[in-house]
C-alpha cells in the first residue's frame, strides 16, 4: 500500500533535468509552474498571485517562496537554499528570484516560461527583464512516462475512488438530492481512506477530504461538463459519476453511466454501444500503438453503429499530478507531432510504457449522456486496468 | 434574495469593452481566459486543454467552443455566433478562431493574451501567427469594481457561508475528525442552500455542493496554506476555518480562529491581537483610502504590540468571479501602480466603492495559526461587512 513518493524519485528526476541542462549553454533550469515545482522538488503549493520559482544549476536546487510558505519549503529535503520575499507586490517576486540568479552565478536560464503565470491577478516583469532566458517543457515532457512508484500511487487512488463510488451507488436511489449523495459518499470514503491509512496517509487537501466521488444527473448528463442539477433523482434518470482520491498529489479517474430503476430499451442500447466502444479502446491500448489509431477505432466502431454524430470528444487523456495531462487519444495526435505545434519527435504520437490513459470515449443524445472512465497503464508488454468497478450494465442500474 | 446576475449586465459589459475597442486601431477584442469570458458574456466553462476563445466586434459577439461545449455556448443569450470544432489538438482550435475573425472581417485585434493559456498540456501556435494582435487586460481591470448586482450575489455568498459556518462550529468536538467535520458541514448547508433557493439555485458545481466550509487544524494552522491533519481534533487545538457558497459563479470568503475547549492565555491574547488588527483594518476601509495604507496600518499596530516577526502575508485581496483578484492590501500596491509593471494610474492604488475586500491580517507562531477573514464591501460613503459570523474570543470557543 505505498502511499508516498519514494525520496529516489525526486534525485532522479533533478538528474534528469540537470542532464538535459548539460546538453544546453543555459546555466540552470527554471520553472513558475507549480505542478512543474512540485514534481522536481517535491515542494507542493496552490498556485495564487504570489510567484514561486524553483532554479536548478549543476550544483544547487534553490526555491523562491512567499514568506507564508518558507517553514514547508525550508523543510523539502531537495531543496539546498529556500529564499524568501514577504509578499506580492511589495516584495518582488521576479526580482528575488533574479537576484537569487545572480548570486548563484547565473547568467542565462532554460525556463518553462519567461515569468510567472498570470493567475489571481499577478502582474510584474518577465524574467528576461534581467537575464537571458530560453523557454523548454522538459518536466511536461518528462511527466508522459510515470515509473513505477507513481503508477503505484494513481493504483492506490483507485482503490479509495472504488470505495467511493461503492457509496454513490448505495445512496442513490428515487428522492435522493444528486449534491447530498455525492457529498455523502466523498465524506464516507475520506473517512475510511482516513483511518485505513493513518500515519501513511499524506496530508494533501485544505479543509476537505481526499476522496471526491459526485454525479451529474437527468438532463444535465446531456453536456460531458454538465453541472450537478437541483432537482431530486427520479426513476428514469441517467445518472454519470466521477470519483478520484488524492494519494501524495496523484489521483486517477473512474467515472460510470448508471440509472435510476430499469432503463428504456433506448437508454439499455446506447449503454451497450458506449461500453463496448470502451472495450475496444482498452483492448487496443498498448506499447508502441498510436493514439490516433485508438481514437480511429472508436470512430469507425461509432459509425458502424450509426451513432458517430453522438460523439462530443476524442477517446481520453494522460492523468496523473494533472487531472488531464497529455498525450490524448485524439484523431489528430501524430499530426500534432509532425507539425508545428511542438518540438516532439514523431515517436512521441505512440503510447509508451508508463502512460496512464483515461479511457471514456461518450454518446449523447438530446436527453442523456453515456460515458464510462476507466484510467489504465500501459506496462512493458500490454496494459493494467487500475480502475476496476464494475463496467457492466447490470451492475450499474440501481434499483 | 438575488441569486442570478441579471442580464442587463452583460450588456453593460460587453458595451464598456466595445467602448474600448472604439479607442484603438484593433478591430476585435479577444479572450482566452475563461473567467474573462464568463465575465463578458455569461459563457462558465471549466477551462481545460481545449481553448474557448469568445471575440468582440462593434457588431458581433462570437464565442469558439470544443463540440462538447456547444449545446452550452448556444444557449447563452448575449452570443450572436457559435462557432465549434471537435476536439484537441485535431480541431485545430485557434486556426479555427482565426478563421471565424477573418470571416468577421477583422485584421487586428486586442487580445487578453497572444493565444490559449498553456493549461492541461494545450500546446499551440499563437494567435499573431494568424493576425496582428495587441494584448489589453480590460476585463481584469473592469472587474475591480463590482456593480451592485455583483455585490448582491457576494451578499447572498455570505449566508450560505454563513450557515456552513455555524455547522462546522457544531460539529467540532474532542474526537472528531476535522476532515469529517468539513465535509459534513458543506454537505448541511449545501442541502439547507439547494432546497431554500429551488428554482432559484444556478447550477455552478459538478459532483459537490454550492457550500464550501472546512478547515485545517492543530500545527498545520501554523502554515497559512496547511492542509486538513489526519489527527483527530483534541482539547488545546486551534482551527482555522473558511466557508464560502458559490452564488451564479461569485464567492465570498469567511474565516475565523476557534478554539477546542478553553484557550491558554498566551492563546488567548494572540488572538486579541489578531482580531484588534483586524478590526482596525476593517474600520480603515473605505473609498479614497491607500491600499498601501491599511496594510501599513496593521504592520504598525503589530510592531507596536511586539508580534510583527508573526505576520506571514499582506492583510488582503479582492474576491469576486476569483479567489483573490486585484487590488491586494498591500504594502507595495502604490509603488506597483506607479512603477512599471502596468499600465494602472496612481489613482488605482486607493480604494473605490465596488471594490470588495477580504481583511485577514494573520499572526503566527511555531505552534498555531491565527487569522479571521471577513469580505467587507467598499460603498460610496463608506463599507458594508458582507460577513457576518461573530468575530469575538467567546463566540468562536468551542467548550
């Protein structure tokens, strides 16, 4: 049951970046993402208008934090040097981090961006301001293949997703309140993922639990990001779920179409088309296979079955520290990667071991929505389905 | 009991940034970022790796969507034009905003950014690949007074916070678990929010409940972004909360310090100390006022009373469509609108009757956490506290 990230990860992973330093005439690595921050250093925190920049020369790993997070940077083990302004803007988040730059120095960067993202209304000078700076996206990059211990811990999240969809199954039922079933159900799961794990369970979330598992109901299934209605459940209701829990920052996706008392014959064969559009993309998904390929076979099974203009979105994503991360399985994928768009090699439009896909190719009709999600690794030799409720539809009508 | 903004708003909107473009030489203004889209034409999306791009002419409002988006996006009555492709990357999303303005007929245009942001992997070629753009930042800038019909929903907001509040206060006892705690409190107000509003409730959440209330508690206090312990709440701990409900896309933000049974005395005059500095940051608001001042004033009164090495953060932001949105209380808010990181006035730096303020000067030590939060409204004569939760020592022990 590994719940944390082994600390070799981390070494390897800044061996990485310091390797791919080397082959450039940058004198370090910078990044402002957080979740760029977060996978190099092990260093986690909400992204907000106060900037945080991780640098990585040859020899020292060095944080620029607001003062409000100095004690938790100060105790990252991968970090040699944690510098602190008080806030934003009085205290010159780009401008510390310059200065932190040239005192280590640096004269020119490898950057995920030349300054820190916009987000909460942050405003101020570009790093370029005061030093040279090339752009890269190696951690986006290097994030595609997970190793072993991380898929250990998107493996966890699916057990305690499970737990969590077991409850919304259990608390549906005609009269129940879609909002009160999903908040039961994610507080009961947290509380067991909770005390099941005790000292092991690696604190993550602020003012919430770890587990998340919710629906959309009724009409409202119509739309792939369709809210949670204020309407109580009714016999007839399509129902689709989402649950996920947080271990260490990684999650997975498990997501099922279930109805409320017996479906329509209609409702029954839309099921049945989805999910074995859904079976056929698992069994397709392998080393070496194309994405597109996968997103042409669901395509193609679609159309056979005269349902293509039912279709709103390409086959799935990577997920991992990210909800979504790519690559996708989208028809475009290989173009995407000859093209302009990036600097990837071909190769990279092939799944690989250690990609960790979403799987939920959806119908949708003018009054429901059809979608299951189930997140599944590509190994050496073939793939492991982590999600593992049941896809059947007898197992997912409630009566 | 306001609970939707009305939709002469959005014509008010969309016509102040239509009497911005008339001043420049650009022929659209364009947006990527999905609260600015929102704000402008009551498009809410989740945004994602798909690009939503939304485009303003003197005549036309145009909105570009991912297929999945597009039963949404035409229903929103302040777009004359929906355009969509299928998915990411093979729909091609900004090739395909570039080809909806040369159909308009624009050449130039002044955009919030030159292309989609880089979030959940979207790689891209950028907008001036296709066209000449400028960048603008109207709509943030806009968005720092709220209209009264703003400040209604943040009222509204407040409530609901409010109540899951008091819920939270309830449940807190030796033995509890303050992850079950949170999460039972949002699931209570949540369901007392979505059957007093009915009809009136919009749907803004997916797979949870409107109401948001929970904390975090014993040392991860001493961190102003701790996370919820696994350590059941025990007599001695201090809580710090936060409760919010989600009103047609607004928030409001409510915290407070409690106490698990009777407070030490070096417990109990920190807190004084805290709420005094916070009551004197409240009492210095109003229309005219520095930004820079209110936080000077707090630093004052703190150093005074010998505790300014427990300050972590500046004393507070705008809250609104975002967590934290510009103006900030801040020390160095003057010196940012006059220096060169934007295009701001020297007047901006001073408070203006719209703006609404969250006041949470902070104190911390090695042992505990101590801040309130309150969302105080600036009027023309003064301010209006949109929370309402009592702030004294009594009111927040829990015995």
């Amino acid at each position: 049951m590994p719940t944390e990230l082994p600390s070799s990860e981390f070494d390897a992973r800044l061996a990485a970046v310091r390797d791919r330093l080397a082959a450039t005439d940058a004198d370090a690595g910078v990044w402002f993402g957080a979740t760029a921050i977060e996978y190099l250093a092990g260093f986690a925190h909400v992204q907000t208008e106060r900037p945080v920049v991780l640098a990585v020369t040859s020899g020292t790993v060095a944080l620029v934090v607001p003062r409000l997070e100095r004690e938790r940077a100060a105790a990252v083990p991968h970090v040699d040097r944690v510098e602190t302004y008080f806030d934003y803007p009085d205290g010159r988040p780009v401008e510390t981090a310059a200065g932190v730059l040239a005192d280590l120095g640096v004269g020119s960067v490898a950057a995920d961006a030349d300054g820190a993202p916009g987000v909460m209304g942050y405003q101020g000078p570009s790093l370029s301001a005061f030093l040279d700076v090339d752009t890269q996206s190696w951690v986006d990059r290097m994030r595609w293949a997970k190793s072993d211990a991380e898929i250990a811990l998107i493996r966890e999240s699916a057990t305690w997703a499970n737990l969590g969809h077991r409850r919304l199954a259990e608390h549906t039922e005609p009269g129940a309140h879609p909002a009160t079933v999903s908040q039961r159900a994610s507080m009961e799961a947290s509380q067991a993922m909770l005390d099941a794990l005790g000292d092991r369970y690696v604190e993550r979330v602020r003012g919430d639990g770890p587990v998340a598992a919710g629906y959309i109901s009724g009409e409202e299934t119509r739309l792939p990001h369709g809210h949670t209605p204020n309407e109580r459940l009714e016999r007839g209701d399509v129902v689709v779920t989402g649950a996920t829990a947080n271990v260490d920052g990684y999650r997975s996706e498990l997501e099922r179409t279930m109805f409320v008392g017996e479906p329509t014959d209609e409702q029954a064969h839309l099921f049945e088309v989805m999910l074995e559009a859904q079976t056929l993309a698992i069994e397709a998904l392998g080393p070496g296979v194309a994405l597109d390929y996968v997103d042409d076979a669901v395509d193609d099974y679609l159309a056979e079955q005269g349902v293509a203009d039912l279709a709103r979105h390409h086959v799935g994503h990577n997920i991992g520290l990210g909800a979504h991360e790519p690559p996708y399985i989208d028809a475009g994928w290989s173009d995407h990667c000859d093209g302009d768009h990036t600097d990837l090699a071909p190769d990279d439009a092939t799944m690989e071991p250690g990609h960790v896909y979403t799987v939920e190719p959806g119908l949708y009709t003018d009054d429901a929505g059809y979608r299951h999600s189930d997140t599944v690794a590509v190994t050496d030799d073939g793939t492991e389905r982590l999600t593992h409720y049941p896809r059947d539809l007898e197992s997912n009508v409630v009566r």
